[in-house]
C-alpha cells in the first residue's frame, strides 16, 4: 500500500516517462504500480490518465516517474515491469556476450511471466517460452528471442541487458465468469518480525505522546485465554502498570486465567514457570472463581490483599477501566463479568470515547465484538498465531484493521521490552 | 474483483450520480466500488476522474450508476457507501418513527463506521457515537443525531430511513508510516464450496471444449501426496482417464503412494478403504518402489500387468505425460523420478506448451516449482487446506494463480461427479 | 487406538512369541503395539508383564501374538518393530546377495531409525548408521553391518532379509527435564476423507436405528456460521428434514445467515448460488433480523409463510428444539437468542437428555459451550477446516471428542448424500 | 509425558492407595495418571497391574500415591479422578451447606464429565446429569444427588466437599468400530512460550558443555526461507558465531535470501530495516545468486570480501559445515547447491556423525528429510508457525521430534538473548 509519504525528489533527480495500457484499474494493476514507487521513495506525475467510462474499456496511462539517481531508476522499472508498465521509446534491445558457462551478465534482463517483446533491428520480436525469473537470448542471425534459465547459459549466447528495447503486455484480466478471487499474501507470517514489534510500538507511542493537537488518543487492549496461555500476561501487566492500555476488553477465560496465573501460577492447570511443578489441578480456575465470588468482585479481591499480581490486578491498582462480556462458555462466571450480552456490548461502547489504538491479542469472540462496535478512524492490530483467524476478523468487517501473524507469547513480551525496558521481566522471575 | 462482464442496461433502466473523493485510487477503494457495481449487475459510466498527479493529491471522481429498478439501485447504493461513495444532491434525510420496541422500520438506513452525517433543515449534521450496523435516531428539536443499535429502538424513535441526507467521509488512510499489511479476506474457507467445484468445472470445460479459436487447451495437474492419503487418487484417475488432464507433475512421494494404494491398498500404511485392516506395515512404500526399480519404469510395470490402476496407471494408459521431479527427501526413489532438479525443471518446461489451465493439488514444492515455470496467461487453481500454504503461493509470485481453500479429498471426488458422472465411485469401491 | 474388536485367531493361526524392554509404560510403547496388533486383526496374549513399581524402573513384557497365516505375521512382527518389539531366541541373520545395482532383494530387512544389532556368526553386531528406511549390509567377512540406502545397493552387496537375527533397541525417553509435547499427529488434515465421512455416518445409523436396548440414541448438531458460509445449510436442513437431527445448538450468526440463505440467497451478503448476482448489501442481515423480530420469534415467521426452507425453517417444521446463545459480538440479535448467557447454558442442558452423538460443525464457542456441558459417554465429532481450532477443542477438556480436519461446506453435502441419498442436492437448484 | 525424574519422597510424605479399572492399557488412561503423578512431584507404587491377556479383557490397578503432605495428595488425587482414578474404602461422602448464594464451599468437589457415584447412608448413589465442573448437591433426604452449576447455588444446598466417597467410571472406549483419531492437544500453540526458549536454551547448553562421558553433541540447525523473511538471520548468524551451531542443512532459498538480506538488506525484494525502502527489485535474488555462481562458490565470496555478514558468511568463517540441497523450485541455484537430490542426501548424511541435537527452524522440505536420516538418539526440535507443518513433520515418521508452535522470527531471536547475551541486536542495526 501506498503509506509512505515521499519528500519532492532532490535536485540531481533522474526522470522517465512510461506507459501502461489494459485493464489496470479494476486488476488493480494501476494502483499496485503507482505503490511500488511511492514504496521505492521515488515519485511519480501522471501525465495522462484515460480510464473509458464502462468495464469494458480499456485503460491508458502515462506516467513520469522520478529517482534520485539513475541506478534507482532502473530498480524501480525493473519491479514495475512485473506489472505491464513500458519505457516509451522505439530503441534497440542491448545484448551481451555470456562470458562464462552458467553465468548471465551482470546487467541482464530478468523475465517476467508476461507475454514479451524484444526490439531486434527495428522490429518487436515476441520471446519464445514466456518464464519468469529467466534471462532472454537471442539467436545468431538476431531475428527470434528465447527465455533462458541461468543455468542454460553458455559462452558467447548473446543475451538482453538493461530495460532498453523490452516490451510486455499488460496483465489479462481471467477469461471466465471470474467469481474467484485472487491469491493476495497481505496477511502472511512471513514478515520481518522484530521490525513489526517496533512498528507497533512507535504506533502507541505516537498515540500516547504527540497526536494531532497535541492530544493523547487511548488504547484499547482486547485479549483471549491465550495471553494467559502463552505466558504473556506479565508482559501486558506491564503494560498496564506504565500507562500503555487505557481499557481492555475481555472474556471469562481471560480473566480468571489471569487470576489463576496470579494466585497460584498456573493457567488451565499448566503451570507456567518452570521453577517447580504444581500441585493444583483442573479445577483451579472454578475454585479461583468461586473465592473471587465470594469477595464480591474483583476490585475487592485487589483490596482484601488476596489478588496481588497479573493484568486485571494492575488494571484496578491503576484505575483502567475493564469489561468481561460473558459467553456461553463460561463457568461461574467471575461476578464482573456481564452475562447478559447486549448489556456486555452496552457497556463495551462507553469507554470508546478517546480510544485511537486497539490491539487484539488473540482473541476471536471479544475481537469481532469490539471491531463492530469501533468507527473506522480507530487504528487495530489484530495479533494471532492463525491466519485464518485474523482472516476472519477482515471478514467480518473490520477492514481497517491490519493483521500480525505472530506468537502473541512472544509478541506481547518483545514488545513491552521496547516500551517499558526489559525490567518487567526480572518481577516476572519472583514467582508467585 | 470486476470478472464478470454485464451486459448494457435495459430500457426501463434507472439512473444515480454518485461521488468519491479522497485518496481512492491507492486505497483501492475506487476499484472496489467499480468491482461493487459489476457484480450486482449493474453497470456505470465514469462521468468524472481527478486522480491528481501525485500520492498527495486528493483524487474526485463522479460515477453514474445504472440498475435495473429502484430496488436494485437502492441497494447497490447502500453497498458502495461502505466504501464513501455518496449522493450527489441536498436532500433532507427521510424520517419515520418506531412502531415497536426492539424494532425498526423496514427500510431503516444501516450505518457503516465511517463518519456520518446526515441533513436535517438544511444542514450536515455529523452523526455521533459511529457504529456500523446501527440505525440512526434523530432528537426530537431535529438537530442532533447518533447511531441506535437495534435493540435500543423505543417506540416513537425518529429514525433514518432510506439513503437520502445521507452522507459519509471517505476510509482515510493509515496515519503512521504505514509499512502494515492491510487484512483482506480474498483466500478464505468461508466460501460456498458447492459453487467452488462447479465453477472450476466449468473452467475446465471451456478449456477442453470451446475455447478461444475453437482450439482446446490442456489442463496440468500438478499433485503433493495428500491427494492420495486423503483418499483423492480414484477420483483423478477417472479424471485423467476420462481425458480431463494432459500432463501432470508431480514427485516421488505422490507417485510411490498412488502406486501402494494401488497395488497395495494404503497409503503410507495407512489403510485408504474400511473393508478390512491391511497387514502391511511402513515399509510398504519402500518394497514398491524397489518392485518398480526392478521393472526398471513405471510404464514396465503396467504393461507387466503388475499396476493395474490408480492416477499413473491411467497416464501411462491414456498417453498422459508425468514428471516426477525428485526432492532430497525421497526414498528410493522411482526409476521414473528425474534425481537432478534442474533437469527435473527443464522436463517440467517441455510440456508446458499448449496449457491453459493448471490444478495445483494440495502441493507446496512442486507447485511453487510449476509457478515459477508458467506464463501468466495459464488460469491456475491452488487448492489445498491450508490457508497459510495457498498464501504461501502467492508470495512466491505466482499471482495469477486463485486460492480455494478446501479439503482436496473431497474436492477432487466432487469435481469428478462434475466432469465424469458418479460411476467412478463404483469402480472405487470393488478395490484393489 | 485399540478401537477393532477381534475375533479369535483361526484354526490355522500362527504365533510367535514376542519382548519389549524399557520405559515402555510411560513413553506409550506398549500401548501402540498392542493397538498395532490389534488394528492389524491379529490377536495377543500378554504371557508377562513386569512395570516394576516406579517410573524409574524399566518394563519388561513378553507377549505372544497370532496371525492367520505367516505372511500376515512378518508383517506385523515388522510394523511393531519400529517400536523396540523383538523376537525372542538367537537365530542368525538371513542374508542375501544384490542382484541388480539400486535394487534390494524383495524381503528386505527396512530398518528403523533405533539402534540396531544383527546377529552374525553367533554375535550380536550393532549396525552402523543408523537410519530409517534403508537396508542392512554385511561386510564381506561378516563382521560388520551397516545402513544401505536403497540406490546404493550395488551388485553383490549381501543383505540382511526378513527379521530373523535382527533387535532393535527401545525408543529411549528423553533425556532432558522433558516438559515439551512429543509430536502426535492423531488430528491431520490427511486422511482419507470419503472413508471418514462413511464412518460418520455409520456412527449416525447406529444411534438411529439399533442401539443398545433397542433404544435410539439422540443426535444433536452444534453449528456455526460458516455451515452457511460454504453452503452447507441445504444438507444440513435435508438432515434435519430427514429425522437425523433431535437437538441443535447455535447461535445468532448461524441462525441469522441460514434465514438470509432461506430469504435472500445470500450469506453476509455474499451470494450462494451462481444464477445471478445478488441486489443485496451488507445490511441484509440487519432487515432480516428486524423483521423477525417483528414476527416475534422464528416460529412466527415459519407460520407466516414468510421462512420457507433453511435449517431452522426445517427445525420448526418437524419440532427440532434448538437453542440460540448469546454473545457479545451479535447484531439484533433474533428473538429467539437468549442473550443471558448463564440463561442459554441452562437452556442447553434441559435438552442433553437422550443426546447419545454431537456433530460439532465449524463452530469454536458454541462447541466448547457444549463439550462442556456433555457428559463423557456422548460421542462427539468435531469437524472443522482448520487444525488449530479442533485441537482446541480438546485443550478445553472435551477429550472424548474426535476430530475431522475438513471443509465442513463438503462434508455435510457428502454425509447427506449418504444418509438422505442424492435427492435433497435437486432441491437446492430450485433456489430460494 | 512422564518426564520428569522425582527424587524419593520427603519423611514426612503421606500416601494413600487407589485404584482404576476399566480398559485403562489401551485407552491410555494408566500411562496418563502415572504421568500426572510424576509431574505433580509426587511418587507412586504400582501395588497391583492385571491386565489380562488380551484386549478383551478389562485391567485392575491398585497404586500407592505418596506426596510431600495432605493438601498436595489432595490436589493430586482431584487431578487423576478426570481419568477414573478412585480412593479405596467406603467411607462417606462429607456434605457442607451453601452460606452465600451463587457461591460454593471452598472445598466443594469439582466434577468430571465421567458417570460418578456418591456414597451416601452406605449407599452407592449415582449423581444425575452428569456435567463436568460443576458441584454435587445431595437432597435434603439424602438420598439422590445431581450436579450444580455454581451461580445455581442457593443458602442451603448440600454440597460434596473434598473426594472422600466419590466414585467415577473409568473412560468408557468408543463404542464404534474406532477407526476415529482421538483428539490431542501436545502439538498447541497456546503453551508458555517464555519458558519454551528457555528450555531450548538449556537443552543446548547442555548439548554443549556437560554431556554424558564429557564429550559435547553437536548441533544442527536445518533452515527454511521464513528464517529470513520473519528477520531471524541475524539471530542465528550470531548462534552460529558463537559456536552453538556445528552444521547446517538448508535449500537454495535459505541460502539466496541469507545472501540477499546480507547484501542488499532485502528478502524476495522485501526491506528488512525499516531504515529506508530498498531500490531493490524482485530479481534481487536472480542477481546475488548470478554473482556467487561467477564468484564460484560462498567460501570464495566471503574470501573475495563481497560477502560479510549472515548466516552462511559466519559458517564459512567459523568452519562450520553447511549442505544446500537442491529442489526443483529453485532459480540459478547457487554454486554450492547439489542439484542432484541422491547426492544431496548422501552429503547430509556425512555430517551427522556427532549430531545429538537437531533444530528445524521453519523448514517443512528439508526438515522431513532430516528427519529420515536422523537416528532416533538425536533430540529434535521442529519450531514452525504453523501448527499443520508440525503435524506433518510427526506424519512422515520423527516421532522423536517434539514440535514448537511458534513464530521462528522471534523465538530465534529471544534463544540468541539467552545463549549470546543481548549484544548481537546492537550489530544487526549497523545495517547492511
């Protein structure tokens, strides 16, 4: 996508002017091209856009782009080239000798899928055996062209360099009734991970400390039993204690594991730090229920001494307001939680107001919920190990939401190390 | 995504102008609505397209769209607004009352969570409390208004109905530097798949029948070894037999399974039929593919009489071409299995000519492998469980291909009673 | 597991006696040999079993198995090995000359990945790299062995054949403080799956038809919305028509969309049926939850004539309680949801008398809701496309479950055809 | 697992005797509980094991449970009741009333899903509705007994307290032919993922510094691409640097993108910092790999200068042996790759002499045929994000390996913090 604002290009700035004809607009051909320069730190003019007016016109465009030199100029047109996007110009293709077996010249022309075409003496001659990722020789007598994988090549096989002289046809549209849709890798977990936990928080730190209008924008945090479950809970307590969470949302499970992880170091029954293993079982979470209905609440759990550590515990301590929508799943339940759903949903919707961030923390049931609920303006990260899942949270709705396929175990942890320094992790080390 | 082609509108067709500013063309959100309106049949003529020249610029486009009838029209209005498309005009907002509590009127206006206004006496007035699938209420001076979900509604609620005095702001953009994936649902498992398996029959009876200049062209299976454990191997031997596949790719693994359960009835010793329990173990594999080294081929031990059905069975039967491409996990392997990968790949390339359409079967290497292989204008189906493989795909470039998200051994036995009526169940079940 | 019941052995049963020496208890061993034998329709004695009297002490059993015939008992005696199972007694390894290069003799001895001994000339000789999958050679002054790939086999190499002479060493535990999961794969995706959805439906006649005490057992359905999503409401309505169902538990997405599906044709307004787009919008679930509330129940609209197909409308129609929870994510919600969640809970167990099978279909929340309500003696399948949500299920404690990694939207369809033969698929095409 | 090795109980331990009886061998309920008792740090003494002589028969166990003190034999005895474990002796179930409603006695007993029996007036009593995690309520004639939801609780109720006179069934086995896999959950993600690292950690260390005899066992990191793009090379550069990795097993993917990142700072033409966006393009990896092959091989470009950091640049640098096996997915290859895919194998196998831990680090080809070479004596770690490649890594026969759920580009990171200190974070920002 095209989010990075570009500064002009400086002053010894390289141009070229290229053009792209098709379908571009509804294959999104056009708007993937205009994001790979925008993305490159080049700039672009379009000096001509011709769109037709109906779905069955063909689009026209022209565009200059900018870069700040001309080997940038180069990269750039070699990654828009994927999409159908042509020098203008009539010259000839440049060709170069292999010089040894199994090896292309530095500067040789790297196929695309689409269909090609090499200027040889005046004319456009299409590629044989159209690949991609190939390079593309042509015959002796110069007047057909081939791909060729690397692996082919041999001495003296006079092969394509630089962009110069290379045509390809615009991505087609599918022929057929076409109701399928196209593989996008928008959510994947192969992303540079360390990089991410350092995006999100620049994200909070700018929704805390200098918004527009010098205004502070809350954070919302929205969690599952999983948090728990993976050993984050510290991590988000930490969180919490330093101002990073300004409400949270949750279920029973989340809560009362958070409990559990605080009373008695286990969660589920698992226990959680390997110093020594438990002697509490399955029932933990109901006998941790039962006890926190007896006080009445969870507040007053915090006050009687008895809950002296976790998420929910620094909530209290620090006044962020929490919600426990029940489910049908509960048991118990806790006696915060808000069993009858719509009043749950009720009470979600009064503490929105100010919220500018919102993290879900592998949740499905609680994230839906409040993605329904939050106007588009909210920024939303939804962080889960399933990518089915955050897909599922794209289609129920909530498209302005941007997707981590992550561990949330790790997640949470890496990221209050950047927010908070790696000091929370020695209080975790005390135990319960 | 804009596949399906309308035809013009009818006389009694009626008519809308429509607007959309704001950053429209990266954001996608001018091809979604284009692709909106084609979809539901409806058609549009874009009257007016101010894409700026630059990232910053804002972009203005005005559209009109045709429908059908009223109904149509008002629908596809309510779906565009989704993504800020607005009337143009200054019409007041229509107002009704609830009759009964929990209830709307039936033609209430359903927000979306962008910001909202609406007009009342002659003036925008913003909505507040943005929510999407909420009506809106109105006070009852008439100047205020905010977002009512359903089972708020009281008796006497003013409350919007229809689009009319209906306005909404564009999605804007990511605020931060925006380096974040957006979700998008496009490869989902929540997909009617019934439809899926008769749309890509469909797709593979236009390839083989009538296709452009009356010459069919081929299809390529290209098949992992899940295709046989999940029980798929029958239902693509009466594929292929039946004439639905013209070269198939493939490795030792897919091979030597469809071989055992063949001669052997399992799969990795597995049992793939509940007659009775086999009394052959994990070795299996191994003693059939040193019995196929003695036959020296594959195509020997069919003609010995010896593989006597399954998926190479029928190839070897039918003229059907395969390249079994090794990998450095195979045991053996087959005599027919080409050891060194890139003289696996350059096989793989000698049967890509006339291929139009390409079956990618719960395969991730040797799918990638025919990915990075095709040109562009071969329509590929991926299918597979795993959302994270069909994904996987489409960031190894192949972006042609489409993503249906399924359990391949049911797909293929559906698309089988498609292509071959139900009589290969028959042949199945007398066993091997 | 150990889930076939056998017959006796045969009058022309063979035996042998079998040992096993290890931690053989605790690391499972003994367990998968017993089912191996089982699964295999041989039958065993356990002659000793000595599990000394803490886990520290080693296991020591000896056990005699029988087969129909001797093939079926080298078989077996080769499948457990793979577990530490040996023969007892002294007798020399078999060896038998290569006679083609790359190719074994046809009885080969496959090893397994265990440490290894063959007896030579009256010793004990440990086998040399060790490796799974390969055979074993014998020098040529039969004093050392070692593994041999299969394409290594050269002409003259000697190797061992059959299991004669051939120990194994048990699978030994780990070493270390061991709190990680041993790697199981007893939930996969790759199965066979028209076999799977055969057996189902053999569970579902069973509890129909010929129970124990003659009685029928009750089936019940637990469903989410994606059974609507992937088309599967048809099949399962024609289920509910056709007496399979006796309870069903949802919640206000499935139930919503199956009335949109009934109504409209669409699910989330994403059309089901290919004959031609939908005029409907996002907002179509938002009417058809306004109007039945405006009937006052599900059942009201049933009687109006207004709902005339779907799954609920079929559950109305042949008096098939269901029961719709709450959550907190639901627009609306319909009439007929009980938004306390403690409430719906309650309402769940009142209908659990008599449930003898539960089908959980793509549903996570409502399935958990549930295994936590049934006792252990129900049979419960779980069927879901993704791995990670029906081995969720059983971290929740529904450990009597079974799972089906599937596409639920071609399941239901095939288990219909096989419980309500192919008739109910007409239906569909006459579109709503 | 029982894993974990107890050291004998303390003086002052207290034990008591139980028992279980039902098919408790192959529905592995024995295995179960007597893990539970070793994880729970207690000890135990099978008194008495019949388990027949064939699968027919029904087994008898009498075990003596002994614990640290009472309220750990309690808390254990809770945990082995889910799998049918009762107390000897007749004694009477202790019955204590409800004082706040909505809330139990803190000792109330929490049931299980299995059928259970209270002993009241010397009398057996079946418990109605049988649910798990609820309470038992006895009638105030003392007669029967039924579950209680907790917030069901009233002023007054009887409730069972403690497990004295409590009997539960054993498991019942599927009633079925049982063909049906079981659900399990030791594959998850939701597991500690702090102490998962740290656990790994100290496997290592142990690998290295005191292993059995003095002598270390060397490490083997197998590597898919993923360990580039989610940003783990430098991690894993510096565990390599540091001597915590004696070989490496990878594909032309691996070792092209470890390349590229080391080069130009980009994966598949994807930035890695966010520094500054690339002007690099999609044929990155065609030009790096185009170099080393005229350079020759790595080694000579690490000695030419031109290669200076990453993963194999550390290889080369501290000796570290690496194989590149080939596939038929790959581009160029690189001139260290062994395309021939018998050759490949036969090169891994060479280096495994030694090997006594294996890592497989998001890598589904080359870990499986790791997998087959390895001897089950070597501990493996399969570490991927998704929860179905582990799975299939367990299919294809590892079943030593134990699987990690988790996100490779984090967790690689977080096992560098441990084993390397947190210093190599501070190289990778120098930047390429």
């Amino acid at each position: 996508m095209a989010l990075v604002q570009t500064t002009g290009p400086s002053a010894r700035a390289v141009s070229e002017v290229v053009r792209l004809d098709g379908h571009v607009l509804d294959s999104l051909v056009l708007v993937k091209v205009l994001d790979t320069i925008v993305d490159a730190g080049a700039s672009y003019k379009i000096l001509e856009l011709d769109v037709g007016t109906t779905n069955r016109d063909e689009s026209h465009v022209r565009i200059e782009v900018s870069c700040p030199d001309e080997a940038a100029l180069g990269a750039l047109l070699e990654r828009v080239q994927v999409h159908g996007v042509n020098r203008e110009g009539q010259e000839e293709a440049h060709l170069v000798p292999v010089d040894q077996d199994g090896v292309l010249p530095d500067d040789f022309y790297s196929t695309t899928n689409l269909p090609t075409w090499v200027r040889l003496s005046g004319h456009w001659v299409e590629v044989g055996q159209p690949e991609m990722d190939c390079a593309v020789v042509v015959d002796l007598d110069g007047t057909t062209a081939r791909t060729l994988p690397m692996h082919r090549a041999r001495r003296g096989d006079r092969v394509v360099v630089g962009m110069h002289g290379v045509r390809v046809a615009p991505p087609r549209r599918s022929a057929g009734p076409g109701e399928f849709a196209f593989m996008t890798s928008e959510v994947s977990s192969e992303k540079p991970k360390g990089l991410t936990v350092e995006r999100v928080a620049a994200t909070l730190r700018r929704a805390r400390l200098h918004d527009v209008g010098g205004q502070s924008r809350g954070i919302l945090a929205v969690c599952g039993p999983a948090v728990v479950h993976t050993g984050a809970a510290p991590a988000l307590a930490a969180l919490v204690r330093e101002g990073w969470v300004q409400a949270l949302f949750a279920g029973n499970g989340f809560a009362t594991h958070d409990i559990e992880a605080a009373v008695l170091g286990t969660s589920l029954g698992v226990p959680l730090s390997g110093a020594e293993p438990s002697e509490h079982g399955h029932a933990n979470h109901l006998r941790v229920i039962n006890t926190v209905r007896r006080f009445g609440s969870i507040a007053n759990a915090v006050d009687a001494g008895w809950l002296r550590r976790g998420v929910l515990y620094e909530c209290v301590r620090a006044g962020v307001p929490f919600v426990l929508g029940g489910s049908v799943r509960d048991d118990g339940p806790l006696p915060d939680v808000i069993s009858d759903t719509a009043a749950a949903a009720d009470a979600m919707r009064e503490h929105l107001g100010g919220i500018g961030v919102a993290l879900m923390l592998a949740s499905t049931l609680h994230a839906i919920a409040t993605g329904n609920l939050l106007p588009a303006t909210v920024e939303t990260f939804c962080v889960d190990i399933n990518q089915a899942v955050v897909t599922k949270l794209a289609d129920r709705g909530s498209h302005q939401a941007l997707g981590i396929v992550t561990d949330v175990g790790l997640f949470v942890g890496d990221l209050a190390d950047l927010l908070c320094g790696p000091d929370w992790r020695a209080q975790v080390t005390r135990g319960p």
